[in-house]
C-alpha cells in the first residue's frame, strides 16, 4: 500500500505559509467558550459577577493555551521528528518522512502563535497565569501505556498509534471552539488557523497507522491491541483539569465556606462517558486506520466501539 503525500497541499495551505499574525481585540466577547468551563455554571461563581467570571475564564484560556505547547511541542513533535529522520524503529518512506517534517514545523509553528498570544493577553489585560502547569492527560497516558508493553519491539508502535489517536481526538475539539461566536475574533481565528492544519495531521496520522499495522507481525498487533484500553483508560480522565479548576477556585479569594462549596460541586463534574465527542472521534479514527480489521484488537477495544 502507497503512502499518500501530502506536501503540495501542505506548500499551498499550510497556515504557516498563508496566515497572518493576529492581533487580540480589545472588546467586550470572551476569552473563552463558557459551555467548555463547568465553573461558569456555578450559581456562587455566577453570583459573584463578571469580573470573577472574566478572570476564570481568562485563566481557562492561558491553561488551554499552555496545554497546545506541551501537547505540540513534548507529545507530537517527540513523534513526528523520529519518523522525519528515521529514528523511528519502522521503515516509512521519503513521502512519509517529507511530511512528518511537515508536522514537526506546523506543530512547532502553532506552539510559536500560543506563546504570542499568552503575551499579547498578558500585556492587554495585566494578569499573568497564576500557576503554569507541565503536564496534560497525554503526558502521563502515552509513558505508561509504553512502559505496560514486555517487548520492547512493540514500544515504538504504541507511541505512533496512541499519538495518532491523539492528533485526532484533539481536532473536533480545537473546532468547537472556532465555531464560538461569544468568543473573540482573533481567539477564534487562531483556533481556525490551527484547525485547518489539523485536519491533515489527523489524515496524516492514519495513513502510517494504516501502513504500520498492515506491516507488523500478528505478535506485535496483539500486545499493542492489549495495550489499548489502558492508555484509553489514562487519557480519557479529567485529572489534570480538575486539578487545575481546583486550584482556580482556590485562589479567587472566597471566604472558606463558599471556596469549599464551590469545590465541593466540581467533583464528578467531568464524565467521559460513551456520548463524548473524544469518543466518537476515537471511534472514527479505528475505523479509519484499520485498527479495527484485526479481530483481537477489536474485541479489546468493544467498549470503546459499542454505541
Ligand atoms: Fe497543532
Ligand atoms: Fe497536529
């Protein structure tokens, strides 16, 4: 089966090769979807007024905005420069390396556009992150998911399929909040620009699922399809952001009682259940990259594929 390059599209759409520098209005729209931060709906926070909604909304952003670096630069970039430069332990063609290069820049392009926008919000609203965290869900699912695998011979693969799964979870995600029209232009417009590299990183990354799988011995596709459930198990938690809402709240200065009021009503405030976006997503993305035509893999993962 040959690869399908990418690279023309890439020389005429890339956003890095087409997209302006956006500038961050100075209007009364918000920094950030409030559908995506339960907090918002909190009657005490509600009740506080919108300074106090501003704020967490804001900082919700500069968390998103810092999970981008790390999910492009620690998570996909780690990947896609191994398959570039042949470091990674499977053949893949020039095409293919030709384009994960393309990946590398895209990624590290929508890193750079991150960072300016931190400081462009940091220098517009005088209100820096109160705390950076270095760690997304991704960051602790794919090291385990790896280090739960015997063979080393079967490490590498996990990596590719769990990134890939990954770079296609994370697209519908990226597009629900460009479609946002309570959020500002520019803020949305990254979102956009980002948006529009992704939807060839997802068919990019199925493409080598699909040529990677069809390739490795029956071994191999039965320890990584084992593997499966646990990294989707680690992936899918809201951890991090539970950690992170927490932490919000804790310092918008409330009295003690209404602080643990408000915490209080943030736990199980963030099912994954089998109607999440991610999930139809993942669904998607086996079906795509052919995951799903080996019988074993598919039983491992029935949980995941039953609607
Ligand atoms: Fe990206
Ligand atoms: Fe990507």
């Amino acid at each position: 089966m040959n690869y399908q390059p990418h690279a023309q599209i890439w020389e005429q759409r890339a956003t890095i090769r087409t997209r302006p520098r956006r500038i961050i209005e100075n209007d009364e729209k918000s920094f950030y979807p409030k559908e995506r931060q339960p907090l918002c709906y909190d009657p005490i926070i509600v009740k506080l007024g919108d300074e106090v909604l501003d704020q967490v909304l804001l900082q919700s952003l500069y968390k998103y905005i810092n999970d981008i670096v790390i999910f492009e630069t620690e998570i996909v970039n780690k990947t896609a420069l191994d398959i570039a430069k042949g470091r990674f332990p499977f053949e893949f063609s020039f095409d293919a390396r030709y384009d994960a290069m393309s990946v590398v820049i895209d990624e590290d392009y929508h890193a750079f556009v991150a960072m300016d926008f931190q400081n462009q919000l940091e220098q517009q609203t005088g209100i820096k992150p109160f705390r950076t965290f270095d760690e997304i869900e991704l960051s602790r699912a794919i090291p385990r998911a790896i280090a739960s695998l015997a063979d080393p011979a079967h490490k590498a693969g996990m990596e590719l399929i769990a990134v890939a799964i990954s770079e296609n979870t994370v697209t519908s995600d990226v597009a629900a909040f460009a479609n946002d029209n309570t959020v500002k232009r520019s803020i949305k417009g990254i979102m956009a620009d980002h948006l529009a590299d992704e939807g060839r990183h997802s068919r990019f990354w199925i493409e080598l699922v699909k040529i990677y799988w069809r390739e490795i011995d029956e071994a191999s596709r039965i320890a990584i399809g084992e593997a499966l459930p646990r990294f989707l198990g680690e992936y899918l938690t809201n951890e991090i952001q539970k950690e992170f809402d927490t932490a919000l709240v804790e310092q918008l200065n409330l009295p003690q009682v209404v602080q643990k009021r408000v915490i209080d009503n943030l736990v199980g405030g963030y099912p994954i259940g089998s109607q999440h976006p991610m999930i139809a997503n993942i669904r998607r993305f086996f079906n795509a990259s052919g995951l799903l035509d080996h019988e074993p893999t598919r039983e491992q993962l029935k949980h995941y594929i039953a609607s």
